[in-house]
C-alpha cells in the first residue's frame, strides 16, 4: 500500500469549529457533514470541541490512513506552531493534522488551514500572534491508494 498525497480543499459550510474545518479541509466535505460524522461517532448533539481520537476515527473511517508522528510534553514547552513549523520534519506523506492547545490545524507544505484561515493560505503570511500556540502532537494524514500497490503475481 502506498499513500497518495492530499490536496487541502477550501473549508466551506455553517459549523465554525476547528474540528469539522480541518476534517473539511482534508476531504471536501463541508462543516456541517463533519460535524454530522462527529455527531455520529461521539453521540453529542452538539460538535463544539473535538479530541484527537475522535477526528482520527472519523478521517480514518472517510478512507484517510492518520499515524501519529511527533508528540510534545507541553509540561516542558513543546514548541510554538511557527517553531514547529520551521524546524521540525513534515510527515513524509507533506499533509499534517496539528493539535495546538484547545486546537486544530491541517498543515499541507507551506499552506495552513483551519476555521479561522477558511481558504488555505501559505502561514508564512499569518500573524505572528497566531503562530504562537503550543503543539502538543502531529499526525501524518495520506490517502490509502490501493491503486498503486503491487499487484500479486
């Protein structure tokens, strides 16, 4: 199996939470289905905050492969999103799901997503202000391409 590289749609629909936005941003859905989907699996009627295992279970049920890739012991200063950002390596598949504290990003190459920045933009031109958050873990997102796996003789 290999994983096809993710293209970040912009984010689109009525729920304003950086859950369903980055879920959105990852699949083109729009806010108001990933709210739906979160519903689903959490059994809350309302989708205001999101924890790790629910997003991933909801990309991952969408087709998505998400692997942990880097995480942060924010009781010792995990680095800023803008530090992160700058120095630290990208998931080889270049799409990256960001949980800062009480937050979510998708961060595909130079561009950054969530429900504050609707329309992916290149972060290097987001205020400094906002950069300044704490990560505490990164996943690796790509798409399960069963196209290109090796057929078997």
């Amino acid at each position: 199996m290999t994983l096809a590289r993710i293209n970040l749609h912009t984010v689109r629909g009525h729920n304003t939470y950086c859950g369903p936005a980055v879920i959105a941003a990852l699949t083109g859905r729009t806010t108001d289905e990933a709210a739906l989907l979160l519903s689903l699996h959490t059994g809350r009627s309302a989708i205001t905050t999101t924890k790790p295992p629910e997003v991933i279970a909801v990309l991952r049920a969408l087709g998505l492969h998400v692997a942990r890739h880097q995480a942060f012991d924010l009781d010792f200063d995990g680095p800023s999103l803008r530090d992160w950002l700058t120095t630290f390596a990208v998931p080889s598949t270049g799409v990256s799901l960001v949980a800062t504290t009480g937050h979510w990003q998708v961060v595909a190459g130079e561009y950054l997503a969530d429900n504050k920045h609707r329309t992916p933009l290149a972060w290097r031109t987001i205020r400094k202000r906002y950069l300044r958050d704490r990560v505490e873990a990164v996943w690796a997102v790509g798409i399960n391409d069963f196209s290109r796996a090796r057929s078997m003789p």
